[in-house]
C-alpha cells in the first residue's frame, strides 16, 4: 500500500499510497526534538503512542462534527489521511500563559487568559516560525483574511471540544497547536494532535503529561504519554 515517502520532517515521514492520488500514510517516527530541532533524542515507542493518541483525537473530534484530514488508523505507527495541500501556519491557541509567550511578553506563567488567544506562527525552519500577525499570515500563505477567520474560528471551536476531552480525564488544557490543509478548495484540519503539540496538565497536581518534560528535561516522556494514552482508552 505505502509507496516513495514524498517528505520527512522531524516526527513523521509522509509516504504517497499506491493507486489513490487522494491520500497518503503518515508515519509516526520515535524521534523528539524541541526548541525547532535544536535539542533532540530517540525514544523507542514514541511514534506508537503519538499514532495512537492523535488518532484518538482525531476520531473524537469527527464525532463531534470536526472535519480533518484522518481517515483511519493502519497499524501501530502509521494512519491514513487525505492528501491536502498545508498552508505553512501554525496556529497555536492558549487557556493559560505557558512556554514561549511567557518569555516574549510579561505575562506569568499559569495565568488564566479572560478568553483563548490565538496566535500564527509562520511554519518555517529557516526563519525559526516567527509570530506574525494575520496581515502578514495572508500575504505569507495566500489566504484571505476571510479564510484566515475562517481558521480562527475552526480553532476556537476546536478548542471548546478538546477542553471538554480532556477535563473528562482530569487534565487542563493549557495550549496546543495546529496545522490546516487545503482539500478541494476546503480548509480543513490536518498533522496531528498529541503530547508533542499540546501542554497538558493534571488537574490536581498541576504536572504535565507532554512534551515539556522532555524539553525541561523533568520527567520520563514515554511513561506520561504512556499515561495519556491509558487515559484516553478508558473513556472510549
Ligand atoms: O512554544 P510555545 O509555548 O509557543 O508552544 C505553544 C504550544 O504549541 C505548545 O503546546 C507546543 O507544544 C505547541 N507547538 C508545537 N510545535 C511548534 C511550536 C509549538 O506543537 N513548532
């Protein structure tokens, strides 16, 4: 089924699927790296529980009416998805001050935003994914600032899902980031959605259960994903 890999970035290969032009595999590898490829190990077992866990997400959120580019889950480290064509931002939307815009702007970490604040990042290596504002977002990618709001929005409503997910297995939803595609002419959601691209905490100890154990260097990575996974399972 899989064919040639058509790109490899730093936590998945994307591989073309022989004989349907629609859609291709992603392959979850073990890889973490943080702070944009500048710190960096193998975790084997990684890429099963990211597979795993993002495709729990992505099926929860179709069940509540989110379109996205999943199709279905393959095996223990590989999906299906639409093919679309990703438009180079990363949205990122935050409950509570956490990470880099608490070394940006003085604003304490843990403090609770009045309301979600989404932000873009123009998804380039090279120049580091800068914030830019949505004019630049349109003149970066092409879109319009219509479609811009239309991503807004989508990531908002997202938001409130994943909020409501996540607090039924007594975690906060501090931040998280995504990635949009286009696919015939429609924007839709698309990468992944897991404990490298959110920060999540345990409700009642406040600890994390994502990547900043890893980029903080204070806890066991495989063993807090492992437990959000378990998590997930138990209220599927
Ligand atoms: O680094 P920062 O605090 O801006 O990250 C905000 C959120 O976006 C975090 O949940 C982080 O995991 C996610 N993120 C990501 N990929 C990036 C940058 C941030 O998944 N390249």
């Amino acid at each position: 089924m899989k064919s040639t890999l058509l790109y490899e970035g730093k936590a998945k290969k994307v591989y073309f699927v022989e004989g349907d032009s629609e859609k291709l595999i992603l392959s979850y590898k073990d890889d973490a790296t943080a702070f944009n490829g500048k710190k960096k190990s193998v975790f084997p077992g990684k890429g099963k529980l990211n597979n795993e866990i993002s495709a729990a997400i992505f099926e929860y959120l179709q069940d509540q009416g989110i379109s996205s580019h999943f199709v279905q889950k393959l095996n223990e480290t590989e999906q299906l998805v639409y093919q679309t064509e990703i438009i180079p931002l990363e949205v990122v939307v935050r409950n509570i001050a956490a990470g880099s815009i608490t070394r940006r702007l003085p604003i304490e970490e843990k403090t609770v935003f009045p309301k979600p604040l989404v932000e873009f990042y123009y998804k380039s290596d090279i120049w580091d994914d800068p914030l830019i504002n949505d004019d630049h977002a349109c003149i970066l990618t092409g879109l319009s600032l219509h479609e811009l709001k239309e991503i807004k929005d989508n990531a908002l409503k997202i938001n409130d899902q994943l909020r409501k997910l996540f607090a039924g297995i007594n975690l906060t939803l501090v931040d998280f980031k995504l990635e949009f595609g286009k696919r015939k002419n429609t924007i839709i959601l698309a990468d992944e959605i897991s404990p490298d691209t959110c920060r999540l905490w345990d409700k009642d100890t406040m600890e994390p259960l994502d990547k900043d154990v890893f980029r903080k260097g204070t806890g066991n990575l495989l063993e807090v994903y492992q437990e959000l996974l378990n998590r997930l399972e138990a209220i599927r």
